[in-house]
C-alpha cells in the first residue's frame, strides 16, 4: 500500500483509484450515497435541506425544557 501511494499522482488520485473516493463530486460519502454504490447521489442540501419554512413551536426553546 506505501507503494501505491507513492506511485499515486495525488492523494485524490490514490483515493479515488484505490478507494473509490471521488472528492470532485457533489456527493457527501453517505453510505447510501453514489460513491457508495448508489444511484442517487446525496449532496449536502439533499440531505440537510437549508430551504424549509420554520414554524412556530416546531422545535422546543429553553423556556420549554
């Protein structure tokens, strides 16, 4: 394995030869994501998505607790 890395170009280079890491995508590494086997990728907004309307009294305040 030392030798594949030195032999590598880069460190994304050995990832994503020998590891199957693509680091020049969009998707997060999620077990269940495309560079897992995959056929839906799993970006970051896909799974924490930023663009939800908050409603009042969905999450508890510390006054609440």
């Amino acid at each position: 394995m030392i030798k594949d890395c030195q032999n590598a170009k880069s460190a994304d280079d050995f990832l994503k030869t020998y590891c199957g890491i693509n680091l020049n995508n969009d998707d997060t590494g999620a077990i269940t994501g495309s560079d897992a086997g995959s056929s839906i990728e799993k970006t970051a907004e896909s799974i924490v998505p930023e663009k939800l309307a908050l409603r009042i009294g969905q999450f508890p305040t510390m006054a609440r607790l």
